[in-house]
C-alpha cells in the first residue's frame, strides 16, 4: 500500500515536472517573441538616428533627460528634429517624416507656412515686443471675437496653462466662490489648480476621488477643485446640488484630448449648460485644442454657449500664445483703475511677432479649409478602424474631424476612466507604436493621436495607412503574448 501510494506521489511529481518544464519552455518562448519585437524596433530605431543619440548624450548634461517638456521625451531618446516645410519634418539624420503631431495639435498649417513666415519677418525687422500698446493684438482679438460669439472681450497669455489658470481665477473672482469642478482625467495645463486627477481615477465607481497626483502641488488646491466624470450628467448634478453654493464654474474640454479624444455625447455639453444655469455657475470651455474644429470652436459645432473660453495653441501661428475671454461683464473685473479690478501681467503677452502670425495663421483658417481638414481627418480614422477590422486587432480610433487618436479596446467609451483603462494591460504597445511608425517616416503623438494640418491631403492620409498597417502587423506577435484580449483570431 505504502509503495503503491509512493508510486502515485512518484508519478504525479514527474507530471508536474514536466508540465511545468513545458510552460516554463512555452513561457520562454513567449518571452522571447515579445523580445525579439522590441529588440527589432529599437535597433531599427537606433540605426536611422546615430546623430539624434549624441544629441541627446551632450543634451542630459544639460536638461534633466535631455528634454525641456515631459511629452516630447520618449525612450531610448528622442528624435532631434531641424527642420520643417509643410506637412513634413525632418531630422537630424537627414530622414524624413509626415508631420500629424504638428507641435501637439498647434500647426494647423503645418510648418514654415510662407505667409506666415513672411508677416512675422516683416515684423520682426520692426520689432518683437514693446512693452507698450500695440496695433497686432487688438487685430487678432478683434478676429477671434468676430469668430467667437461667446467671447464679448479677451486677453492674451504665453501659453494655454496661464490661459485657463486665468480663466478660473476670473471666475472664482466673479462669482466670489473658491472651487471649480474639473472633469476626471481631464488636462488643462501644468498650473497647480489643475494638477488634480489629470489621470483618471481607475478605482472609482461613481463619483471619483479628488487626488493630486503631481509632487510639489500644495494639498491646499484640493480646498479649490472638485472632479467628476465626463459625460455623466447624473454625477454633475449630484455634486452640485450638494455643493453649489461654494462653486464657481466648470472646466471642461468639449472634447477631452489627452483624456483620450472622447468626443461629447449627444446632450452633454448642452446638459452641463443647463445645470450651471440652474445652480447658479459658470461653464468655462477649455478650447485650447478643440478650437481648431470649426472657425467658432467646437462649441459652435455643438451649439453650447460657455461663459467663458480659454484659447492657444493655433491661434498664435506657431508661436508661444494663449488668450481668455468671455462675457464682457466676467472680463470687465480686469478694466485698469476701477476698485477692484484684477491685475493681469505678462511680459510677452500679446507681443507682436506671435499676434502678427497669429493674425496670418487664423486668416488663412476659414470655414471651408477647417472643413476640409476635418474630413481628411474623418477618413483617417475610418481608414484606421478599418485596418483594425482586416488585421483582427480589438481596438479602434476615435476623435472628431482632424483630430483622431488610437485607442486598445473595441469596446464603447464614455467616460475617462473608460479610456485610461483601456490603456492598461498591454504593455509597451503605445511606446513601440510610436517608436515603429517613426522608424516608418511618420511622426504621431506617443499616446496615439494624430491631427491633419492644411498641407495635408489625400496622400497624406494614405501614406500614414500604408506605415499603420505596417507597424500593426510588425507588432501583432508583441500583442499575442502581451495583450492578447486585443486579437480576435
Ligand atoms: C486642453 C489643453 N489645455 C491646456 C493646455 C496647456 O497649454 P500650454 O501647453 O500652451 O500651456 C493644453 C496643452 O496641450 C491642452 O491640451
């Protein structure tokens, strides 16, 4: 009975050697697929930017990694660019790439577009800045403002952070009450009101947590910003009929890009209008990026009326800019001289080299060539899902005319935390993707996104189809073993 029942034990053992001896093999193998993958596409990588490298070696004695913006750093180092023309880009290795970052969504015509270098040059010959009134600004505001409707007046900023770090000041100032509610997920810049759920709070059931989530960011900003989830006018409504009497607005991008370019279900927007009218507070937009959808911004696509807006990114022509405005009785708090009134200062503001170009860029920008983009953007997208269906991958491109942006599941997306959570569990797909389509002549943004500039046409489009597909099939085996909830097959 002993032996018999040592016998068993015996056997049993050696079956578990050797099954796990297998998994263990299949394991190694699955490794070494995943590997190989990675290993094809950095070298790859490192072969085409010799000269990027030792650019980058001198450039980290210098700048924390060799970088000045957290986003433009990628692993193993970034491609130094040196010069652009239209929709094309080309480094310092002599390749060349199809521009559809466009500085994060600022170019819209692309780069060195000549009538802009031609009235910033004339400009420049005249002088950049001149620490007194000048002519361009009041031109270019008067151009936006014509487009805008809801913006009755506005002024003008450095960058987009300082545009919304303004426009909540604005409103707090406005309606005497300290917090603004901000959307989980949602970006508005890198000023420390709006450090908080910049990334979606993945745990939450309803109503996620406030969390700052950048170091140095005083907890005290937690007294001043609320969050809720995007598209869920249920959530909103909770909180405010809670806490209205200490809010001062809502910030919101029509359409959330970092968060992932979900665009706004049907009554939203429309919906939140409606619950800051019926409590009492303002709507600020955040149209930094969404601005370039239609020549009033996206709220004129959707037909909402915000109180007020922050703008930057292509208004200033490819140069360093932002701009807040609104109702004329929001902004008449920074009329010089009346008792009260708010200070509102900025060395560069509204200097002229960046209003002149400005003013060519937006000119240059009617209905019709906004039109035009955002259907050769469409047709990106529809080319992309596209692809997804032939090569049996379960993700999809979502986004609003010429802004679109890759997302890993086929499943649908409502809220930020859906989206951040779609980009869990596969590994270093985003990296490799980027990394794949540069080393493929493309220039997209490290998380997926790409957005048409006016240079761009039809094949342009095609060429970014044709470098996807290629770098889709060549990651395939990566997803297989990495991620294989996003295969079909
Ligand atoms: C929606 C949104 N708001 C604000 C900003 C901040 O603008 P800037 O980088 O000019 O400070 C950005 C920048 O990407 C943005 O995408």
């Amino acid at each position: 009975m002993r032996e018999t029942k040592f016998c068993l034990l015996a056997v049993a053992g050696y079956t578990i050697a050797v099954v796990n001896g297998l998994w263990a093999d299949g394991k190694m193998e699955a490794m070494n697929r995943v590997a190989d993958v990675e290993h094809g596409i950095f070298t790859n990588y490192r072969e085409r930017s010799a000269g990027s490298r030792a650019r980058h070696v001198e450039a980290r004695r210098y700048l924390p990694g060799g970088e000045t913006r957290s986003s433009t750093w990628y692993a193993p180092y970034p491609t130094y660019m040196v010069a652009g023309e239209g929709a094309w880009l080309e480094d310092c290795d002599g390749n060349r790439y199809l521009d559809f970052l466009n500085n994060y969504t600022s170019l819209i015509h692309g780069h060195a577009q000549p009538a802009i270098v031609e009235d910033a040059a004339d400009q420049l010959t005249r002088g950049t800045a001149f620490g007194s009134a000048s002519e361009p600004q009041v031109a270019l505001a008067k151009l936006l403002i014509e487009r805008v409707p809801s913006i009755e007046m506005l002024r003008f900023t450095n960058s987009g952070s300082e545009a919304t770090m303004m426009m909540m000041r604005a409103a707090r100032a406005f309606t005497g009450r300290d917090i603004i509610v901000k959307m989980d997920g949602g970006y508005h810049g890198s000023h420390d009101f709006v450090e908080v759920n910049v990334s979606a709070d993945l745990a939450a059931s309803d109503q996620p947590a406030a969390r700052i989530e950048e170091r140095g960011v005083p907890d005290a900003v937690l007294n001043a910003v609320m969050v809720a989830p995007f598209n869920d006018l249920k959530a909103m409504e909770l909180l405010l009929s809670e806490h209205h009497r200490r809010i001062a607005g809502i910030i919101i991008e029509p359409m959330p890009n970092a968060g992932g370019m979900l665009p706004p279900a049907p009554a939203y927007l429309r919906g939140l209008r409606e619950l800051a009218d019926r409590f009492g507070l303002l709507l600020l937009f955040d149209e930094i990026v969404t601005f370039r959808l239609s020549s009033g911004g996206m709220q004129a696509a959707e037909g909402v009326t915000p109180d007020m807006t922050a703008l930057a990114k292509i208004i200033g022509g490819g140069f360093p800019v932002g701009a807040f405005g609104g109702r004329s009785d929001i902004m008449a708090q920074f009329e010089p001289g009346g008792s009260g009134a708010l200070s509102h200062s900025g060395t560069f503001n509204g200097n002229n080299i960046t209003m002149t170009a400005g003013l060519a860029a937006m000119k240059r920008l009617d209905q019709a060539a906004i039109d035009r983009i955002n259907r050769l953007g469409e047709r990106l997208g529809a080319g992309i899902n596209a692809l997804f269906e032939t090569l049996g991958i379960r993700a999809q491109c979502l986004g609003y005319g010429s802004l679109q942006q890759i997302q890993w599941t086929d499943a649908p997306l409502a809220t930020l935390k859906d989206a951040a959570s779609a980009g869990q569990g596969i590994g270093k797909l985003r990296e490799l993707l980027h990394l794949e389509l540069l080393n493929r002549g493309v220039y997209t943004s490290n998380r997926g996104m790409y957005c048409i500039s006016t240079p761009m046409s039809g094949a342009e489009i095609n060429a970014a189809l044709e470098a996807l597909e290629g770098a889709l099939r060549a990651l395939k085996p990566y997803m297989r073993e990495v991620a294989p909830r996003l295969l079909a097959e």
